[in-house]
C-alpha cells in the first residue's frame, strides 16, 4: 500500500528555494538523499572544523548522555563545563581566564556586552555603556547583535527596532576607505576608532568590537599588520574593553588557536566559536579578563544575565572532545599549512576577469567578484552574482558560502571559503576546479545576456 509524501511543514529560510535532503557525511562529504556527495567546501557557514562523522565525537556524546545531558546552570556545575573551561583558557592569549557558556553566535555577542556594562557599572563607571564596532562587520541576528553589524542589507528592514550604535571604517584594503595604497597606508581605519570615542565621548564608551578576519559580510577580510596593535593601544588609552568576535575565526580556523594570535594582541574578551564543537553540538562561549569576572564577583556577586542551555553538560563534554581531535591530529597547524596552498590554488582564478580580490587567512578565504577589475566596480546586486556562482558549484558538487554587500553595505559580490581542517591537498585542487569552471560558465552567461 502506497502512501502519499507528508507535506513539509518546515519555515525555511528562503521559502522558496528547493533544499536537497542531507541524509549522512564523512569527512568533507555531506550526501542527500539521492546519494550525491557535495564537497563542503565553507563548513557549513564556518563551522565544521573537525570534520563529519568522527567517531570519537559520537563516544563523548553518548558518553556524556549517559551520565547526565542536562543541568541548569543556576542549579549546578558539571565536571564536563569545568574541563571544557580549562582546556580554552589554555588556548588563549594571556589575561583571559573565565569562560561564560552559551548555545549561539548572537547570545554569545550580546553577552559580551552585557557582560562589559555590568563590568563598567561594578567598577563605578555607569556613565560607560557604548558599544563602537565597525561597517562590514557581522555579529548576530537578535536586535542586539545586529546592531552592532554592519552590513546594510541584514539591517534595513528591522533598523526602527534596534538601538543605534556607532561604527567606524572597516579595515577593508581592498577597497581602503580613505583611498589608501598599501604602501602610503597610515592605518587610517585604526585611528577612526579613537575619531569616534572622541566624537562620543570617552566617558560614555565601554567596548569596541571587532572581528579579526571579517566573515559573512566581507568574506574573509584581513587587516594589515599593525592594525590590531594600534586598536589595543587606543583602547587602553581611553579606557575602553576589546572584544574580538571570533564566532568563525576561533579555534583553529586560520592557522592559530585564534586569529588576533596572527598579531600578538590580547584582549579584553574574547567571543567564540562554531569551530568549537565543530557543528556537532551548539555551544558558543565568552571568555573574559579574570578583572572583569573579579569586579562582579567581589561586587554585587551575580552576572545578570543566562540562557536556559548555558553551560549545557552535552554540548561541553562534545566540546571537549573537539578540542581533543584537533590536538591529537595537529589541525592548527595543518590550517595553516594548506591554507597557504588554497590561497596559491585559487590565485589561479585570478585569470577570469570577473575575480577582483582573492584573500584569506589559514583556511578561510574569499573571493570577490566585480564588473571592471580596474575600477573595483561590483556587479549590480540585482544580478545576484554570488549566488548564481555559489549556486553554480553546489550543482556541482561544491558547497560555499555566498554573500554581499562588502562595497557598501547592499553592492558587492564574494564566496566565503572555510573547509574543515582535514582537507587534503587533492581536495583543494577539485575545490578550486570546480569553482573554475563554475566562474567561467556564469561569467559567459552574463556577457551574453
């Protein structure tokens, strides 16, 4: 007896768009339900580091399952949090010593800053409550975290629900917002952070926040040397905490334990990361100075603030065990290694003339697109040139992650490149023939159109 396919009942992101069943992966494979294998080649949205199906993740889990999956954590601790706590502070920059636990990207930002207000009130200083970050930047979807993002497009249809928040220039050389050459460069976008505080006041500002390597809206946007330096420098000038946002950047992504390591910077806090349970449990974490955990503790003793799967037991023991695989198989080191070779593959792309700017740090890369290399002038939006690429390689069996909007906040092409750790070289080559051939056909289609 037959039966009728149940309807799909699932609110999709784009209700329109046709999704391909994803039934099984291993590795860097993820294959739907008619048995095709898609390379994937940006981790999800930059998530899987580890790799798909390990099976010593799946033994932590049920491991961890068996004792306990869930406690609160305004009732209890558990050893699987304490351990995962220990093993980041590890990993960190000097000075960072308290891990605060949470289950998304925008929780963990909005945390961040809450964390920073309290902070500021608990030391004496309530008149410090601004959050400065940057234009071409990406921090969440709540209210709050897209407040601080800069990128026009996600913003624009809820702007008369969120609280405005400054921004400055992006550190985007490329298209440098001073008109800047890299060899007449005075780190400009560094010194508009102090322009602002000066301009805001700087007795009203608690934090600056910025992603080391810009993700979603720049893809993969990195500052030149001396960029960070000079931010630390300003902030500490005027007294102000430094949050990096290294929600995809963290954790081995870009060739160290994290990407302001590249320049020998330590913040105030620092907010992570999809790489950290490498997509097989949601857990996001804020690590703070050991000051600031300290002035709330030895002044009104509670952090207001908590999510029901904070500090969740599961999610810190799988955690745990992707920390673990990524010692034990020396996958910061290998992201840094064959990211030099995936930057030196797709430089190969630069012989179509649609490609601008390739760029990246460790594994994690980007490639923009644009009507006139000269000119840097990007494509119409309407046009929908990254998609129409990205979606070209996923037909091909290339998964990416396509987005817009760097130009200028709605003008700007690029596909963001972040393939777990493991990845072989033989896996870059057909990564980056894929995405030849891809970029020729679409090119082809829009000159003849």
């Amino acid at each position: 007896m037959s039966h009728a396919p149940q309807e799909d009942r699932v609110f999709y992101r784009s209700p329109r768009k046709k999704y391909p069943t994803a039934v099984r992966a291993e590795g860097i494979l993820i294959y739907d339900q008619e048995g095709r294998a898609y390379i994937d080649g940006s981790g999800g949205a930059v998530v899987v580091s580890i790799g798909h199906g390990v099976r010593e993740i799946l033994q932590a889990m049920q491991c961890q399952a068996a004792r306990i999956a869930f406690a609160h954590g305004s009732q209890f601790t558990s050893e699987a949090a304490k351990e995962l706590a220990r093993k980041i502070v590890e990993l960190c920059p000097p000075g960072l010593e308290r891990v605060y636990f949470l289950s998304g990207g925008s929780e963990a930002v909005e945390t961040a800053v809450k964390m920073a207000r309290q902070y500021q009130v608990e030391r004496g200083k309530p008149e410090k409550y601004k959050v400065i970050s940057r234009w071409a930047s990406y921090h969440g979807n709540t209210l709050g975290a897209l407040a601080l993002s800069g990128h026009t497009g996600r913003r624009r249809l809820y702007l008369p629900l969120m609280p405005h928040t400054p921004h400055i220039a992006p550190a985007y050389c490329y298209r440098c917002p001073f008109g800047r050459e890299p060899d007449d460069c005075h780190i400009e976008c560094a010194e508009d952070l102090e322009t602002a505080i000066l301009y805001e006041g700087p007795e009203s500002v608690s934090a600056f926040i910025a992603e080391p390597v810009v993700g979603a809206t720049a893809g993969a946007v990195v500052p030149r040397d001396g960029y960070f330096q000079r931010i630390r420098e300003i902030c500490d000038r005027y007294d102000v905490l430094l949050i990096v946002d290294e929600v995809m950047t963290g954790f081995g992504r870009t060739g160290r334990n994290f990407a302001i390591d590249h320049w020998g910077v330590a913040p105030d806090m620092i907010v992570g990361s999809k790489g950290l349970a490498s997509g097989y449990s949601p857990i996001y974490c804020v690590v703070s100075k050991a000051e600031i955990h300290d002035t709330i503790r030895d002044g009104s003793g509670v952090f207001v603030h908590g999510h029901t799967y904070s500090q969740n037991p599961l999610s810190c023991a799988v955690a745990s065990a992707v920390i673990d695989y990524v010692r034990a198989h020396d996958l910061v080191r290998r992201a840094a290694v064959r990211g030099g070779y995936l930057l030196e593959r797709l430089r190969l792309l630069e012989r179509h003339p649609i490609v601008g700017d390739i760029r990246g740090l460790g594994l994690m890369a980007g490639i923009e697109f644009v009507r006139n290399r000269r000119t840097r002038e990007p494509f119409d939006p309407r046009l929908k040139m990254n998609q129409k690429i990205g979606g070209r390689a996923f037909e091909k069996g290339l998964i990416t992650y396509p987005g817009g909007g760097g130009a200028d906040g709605i003008r700007g092409d690029h596909l963001l490149l972040a393939p777990p750790l493991i990845i072989t070289e033989e896996e870059i080559d057909r990564m980056v023939e894929i995405l030849d051939a891809s970029i020729a056909e679409v090119a082809a289609e829009i000159d003849a159109a």
